[in-house]
C-alpha cells in the first residue's frame, strides 16, 4: 500500500497527516563524550542532556560542572533542532525513530556528541 494511499485513508477518517508522523513524545538522555584541551586548556568532561518532548517541542536540561542550564525548543518535520543560551552555549541534534543524537558547546568547550534513547 503506497503512503499516498494510506494518507488519504487517514484524511477519509479525520486523521491529519501530522498524525501519521512519527512521534518523539517521551524522555530523552543522552550522554555526551569528553575530552581535554577546551579553548582556555580547562578539560571539557561528559555532560548529560535530560530532554523531554511533547508534540514538536523540546525543553532540555543540561548539569555541568559550573550551573544547570535550561533550553526550550521546537523539533523541525526532519527530526532536527538547535538552540543557543547563555554563555554561548549551543544545543543541536537530530531524532532517528527510536534513538537521537545530540551535541553540546559553550565558548570554553568545543562540541560534545552522544547517541542516546529513550527513558522511562
């Protein structure tokens, strides 16, 4: 059965094609790497980034070692988002299905990747 098929089925029973999206709604974590050498030669340990989506948005915590920091954002139609907060700090990533991936900078640390899952 062809997706236009299964769409307009879904039309035909009030179901919006939104709908047919794949959902993100849940807890996320992600666990980043770490390494050495930052720009200012401080090391730039894991973080753990707690996210929680509803629908397309995204609200995320991130714990290091100097403050919690908190970030809101919406989840584009390919699974992607990005956001900035203070201290230039950046927040990206991207949803594949079951699994996300995420990175996290600031001005001292250059970007830290992880893969991570779903929780309970």
């Amino acid at each position: 059965m062809n997706r236009a098929w299964i769409v307009s089925i879904g039309l035909a029973l009030g179901v919006s094609s939104v709908a047919l999206a794949t959902s993100y709604d849940g807890n996320w974590k992600v666990v980043t790497g770490s390494y050495g050498g930052g720009r200012l030669g401080n090391n730039c340990p894991a973080v753990t980034i707690a996210m929680t989506v509803q629908g397309n948005s995204l609200s995320a915590t991130i714990g290091t070692a100097i403050a919690t920091l908190h970030y809101r954002t919406s989840i584009a139609a390919d699974g992607s988002f990005a956001t900035q907060g203070g201290g230039g700090t950046k927040l990206s990533g991207k949803f594949h299905g079951d699994s996300v991936d995420a990175g996290f900078s600031s001005n001292q640390c250059q970007q830290r990747t992880g893969t991570g899952s779903r929780v309970p």
